[in-house]
C-alpha cells in the first residue's frame, strides 16, 4: 500500500512521458512477489466467478480450498 501514497505524492504532470515515468517508478517499488500474489488471487476470483459463485461464496472458496477445487455447476 505504500507504492500507493508514494504514486500519489509525486508531483503531478499532464505530458504522458512524465505520466509513464512516475507509473513506472512506482511500479518498480512494488516487489515482485507482491504482484505474483496479487495476480494469483485475482485468478482465483475470475475461475470462482466463471464457476457461477457469487462475491460472498467466492470470497468464502478461495479462503477454504484451493483455486482449482471449485464445485462445478456442470
């Protein structure tokens, strides 16, 4: 959350090379395995929701099993 605030805190510029620079920058204080993470836990939502679940048994799946052990609705 912190590369949020420090995105936040640059100075703000409207040409998109400076635009690019700062996105850039801030993404690269991001640790990679944070952004694994993320991307792992964002998988799992959209196969819960291609599975049919709704945001609350989603949520209550990906807590209690793996990704891939989704009940199908087949």
């Amino acid at each position: 959350m912190l590369q949020k605030r420090l995105y936040r805190v640059k100075e703000r510029f409207s040409s998109e090379d400076a635009l690019e620079r700062n996105v850039i920058a801030s993404l690269d204080a991001v640790p990679l395995e944070s952004i694994r993470r993320f991307a792992m836990q964002s998988t799992r939502y959209i196969d819960a929701y291609h599975n049919g679940l709704n945001g609350a048994q989603a949520a209550w799946a990906i807590k209690n099993f793996m990704f891939d052990h989704f009940p199908s609705t087949n």
